[in-house]
C-alpha cells in the first residue's frame, strides 16, 4: 500500500492526528473512527443524537460506539498488531503481512484496503440494535444499517451473534488493490459497490489537497497548527439531513452533535475565506429553523432543534445575536445583495424576539432566562439568580441592531437604517443608565433591577 503523497499540505501534518484523541472522519460524514487507547483496534461512532430511538438530549453520549473492536485479521483470524501512520486523508498500518489502508470513499463508506497477495481482513462487532428495558416491557430498535462489500476474493464470511452484537470476520484472498467497503445509514440505500482503493485513495488525496490550497497563507512558524485547524474545520461538516438543510460544521462530532447558533457564525467567520458559499450555509442552517415567535434555537441537529433546556433551570434557551455582524463580516469579503435580502426579515424577526420576550420589566434592556442563553454557562452571572440583565447580552444587541442598519442601508432602505440607529443609540444610552456603576467604574449585570453584592476591594 503506497502511503507517499505529492501534497505539502498532507505531508506536512503527517502522524498531527492521533486517532485514539480525536476521531478520524472526513467533509460530509458522520462516521468516527477513533483507536482504542490501549490496543490495536478501533471503534466507529455516529455523530447521531438519535433521540427518536433514545428521547433525551445527552443520551447519545451514552450510547456504546457502532462498530467496536475492528481489527485486522490473517487467515487463522489472528488479530495483528500495527504501526499506525497517520495523513488529514488516510491512515495506514503497518503489519506483518503489509500495508493495510484506511480513508473515506463517501460520507456513509469506508474504505480499508488490504496489502496485495495475502490471506487477509477485518473482525468487527456492530451494535445495530438498541436494547431497552421499561417497567412493563421494553424495546429493541434498529440504530442504522450497515452494509460491507469487497472486490476482492472472498475466502471468509462468518457473522455471529456475541456480546450483545454482531460479530463480523471477513477474509479476502487480496489481490493488486483489494478494497473492503462498510458502509453505514439510516435507509437501505447501501452501496453494494467496492471500487479498488487507490481509486479511493486518490479521490480523497485529492479532495484534500484542495481544500488546504484554497486556505490563506500563513507565515511559517504557525503552519503545522495552522493546516491542522483547517482539517478540523472541514473535518467537522456533515452533510444535509433531517433539519440540518445545508452543509454545516459541528464544534465536535462527538461531544457537541449539532449546528449551535452562534458557533455557526464564528465558523462562517473562517469559511468565508475559503468557500464563501459554505460560509453563508452555516447561517442559512441556523436561520432555517427559527421559530413561529422569532426564536433562533441554540442547536440543529438531524431530528430536532435544542430550543428548550431543563437544567439547572427549564426555559427557553438560544444564543447571543451575532448574525448580522456575522451576515456582514462575510458581505466585507464577498458582497451578496441577494443573500442579505434573504436573511433581513428573519434578522428583524430575531431581534424582535428578544425586546418582546425577554424583557419583563419593560426597561429596553434585554434580559438572560437561562444561563446556557449566555455562552457562560457557569458564570458567576446567574449566582443571584434568573432573569439577569446583562451588559454582554444588550452589547450584542446594539451591534446587531447597528448591523442591521447597515443591511438596511445597502439594500437601499434608508429610512428603516436611520430607525435602527436610533434603536441602537437608545440600548446604549439605557445600558450607561442602568449598567454603569460610577463608584467602581465598572458596568454590572443586574437581577431584580439592582446590581449583584460584590466585594468593591476586589474592584480596584
């Protein structure tokens, strides 16, 4: 198996990700392949929340990986140790039998490609079913579909039923360029199809060669974490499903499932520079899913929104607004009329949403009900309790009330850009009223219209 590349970019983050900390996976997809810290083997996780299968936001972290224990295997079915070599693309394991190979052929397919000339293949268990217990019953449901396919000579097929899962030993008489095919969904759209690796192999070389040429330049000493940040980036995208209705990155495919409101604008941020098109996608994806009353959700994910949350108090829960000035960010380097006229009336929306529902003293200053709404969910903020008044949060919104005037005015509406100012010149004026404590020199957050008891020795 020929692990040597052409690309700069590949080789320069040559053994950068370590598999058994962070999960190899690829533009598109939600599949995880991550190592075991502690042996020769990997295990396949969804970047699925699942919650129609298992209600409960946090559940899928849970819930035990979809393919557990994947090894590679000789003929007698010995499970062989390797040398790991790791590219932003492919992953190759160095055997006593040869090079086995590892990358993505689609977003729901991977590849492993075996050394020519040998007896050899993989061992798996998948976990398809989801087994739950009630009080006066229980459940088993099917989580996804899994389906593997080879073009080589198959000299072992054997699935058994073993710890509560399937347990899969497939050995190839591998030729010149043998390809093992798994390929994991939700329908039974399976591919049927192996193709020889390299031809994968090269696809996936190529597909991330220019991904990393279409990144700006940067100076020497910050490159190596500078491209890995970028495999990051395109890493963490899934493609369309469900309510995510565009490509989209998550902050984690694994502990974070979903498109978060104002995550999403900060990605856009990056992805502006590089696929303005992707950049406008994240905030399309968010936008979408606004509620009937205006209410942008804190998350998207395939089955649902997060619009609610129970902990440590239940009310609604969203993001600070920075759409616009997100919105605009992006008009700076790649100016789209059509885009900022699609967004504005859910932008006014938005806005309207927070002076109308979360403002219960009527004062023109917008107010936190939950702390996950903040971004700081742990703050010292909510020690006084709910809702807070904040400086952050009503900072946010003269920007974006300002931005929206900016909008206002390139779409040519002049007179709706002077109201915006006007808004947002009054959220200032009241947060200096309301916010500014003179003593300390400081502006405060405020619960029940007074300002939080602090210690003033500790302000200076």
């Amino acid at each position: 198996m020929n692990e040597n590349s052409d690309s700069p970019y590949l080789l320069l983050l040559r053994d950068s990700i370590d598999p058994a900390r962070v999960p190899f996976s690829d533009r598109g997809s939600r599949l995880l392949v991550q190592k075991y810290p502690d042996r020769d083997q990997f295990y396949v996780k969804l970047a699925e929340r699942l919650t129609d299968l298992q209600p409960g936001l946090e559940t899928y972290l849970l819930r035990p990986p979809y393919i557990q224990d994947l090894c590679f295997i000789d003929d007698a079915g010995m499970e062989l140790a390797f040398n790991l070599t790791t590219y932003p693309h492919a992953m190759f394991f160095q055997t006593r039998l040869g090079t086995f190979a590892l990358t993505f052929h689609k977003p729901d397919t991977i590849a492993i490609g075996l050394p020519p000339g040998v007896r050899a293949g993989i061992r798996l268990y998948a976990s398809t079913q989801i087994w739950q217990e009630e009080e006066k019953g229980g459940s088993l449901r099917a989580v996804r579909n899994l389906s593997y396919y080879t073009n080589g000579l198959v000299y072992k097929n054997e699935i058994t039923l073993a710890r509560e899962a399937y347990m899969l030993e497939f050995i190839l008489e591998a030729h010149d360029d043998t390809a093992i095919h798994l390929t994991i969904r939700s329908d039974l759209a399976l591919d049927g199809i192996a193709v020889p690796f390299s031809q994968t192999l090269k696809g996936a070389e190529k597909r991330w060669h220019e991904w990393f040429a279409r990144v700006p330049q940067v100076r020497d000493p910050y490159r190596l974490q500078y491209y890995y940040s970028w495999w990051v980036m395109s890493s963490n995208i899934v493609a369309p499903l469900g309510h995510i209705a565009h490509e989209a990155m998550m902050p984690s495919k694994v502990q974070y499932v979903g498109i978060w409101n104002w995550d999403a604008c900060f990605h856009a941020l990056a992805f502006r520079h590089v696929d303005p098109e992707l950049a406008r996608d994240q905030l399309r994806t968010i936008l979408k899913c606004q509620l009937p009353n205006g209410m942008i959700p804190d998350a998207v994910y395939d089955e649902g929104v997060i619009d609610q949350i129970d902990h440590p108090n239940r009310s609604e829960v969203t993001k600070p607004p920075v759409i616009a000035w997100a919105a605009l960010k992006l008009h700076e380097i790649d100016p789209d009329l059509d885009f900022l006229q699609e967004i504005y009336i859910p932008l006014v929306r938005w806005n309207a949403w927070w002076f109308s529902m979360n403002d219960d003293d009527a004062d023109g200053l917008a107010q936190y009900n939950h702390p996950y709404s903040s971004g700081l969910d742990d703050s010292p903020l909510w020690d006084h309790g709910l809702p807070v008044e904040s400086p952050d949060l009503n900072t946010y919104l003269c920007v974006q009330t300002r931005s929206l005037a900016v909008i206002a005015e390139t779409l040519g509406m002049v007179e709706e850009a002077g109201m915006w100012r006007r808004r947002a010149s009054a959220i200032t004026k009241r947060m200096m009223e309301d916010f500014f404590d003179k003593e300390a020199g400081l502006f405060w957050a405020t619960h029940d219209q007074s300002f939080p008891i602090v210690d003033r020795s500790t302000t200076g």
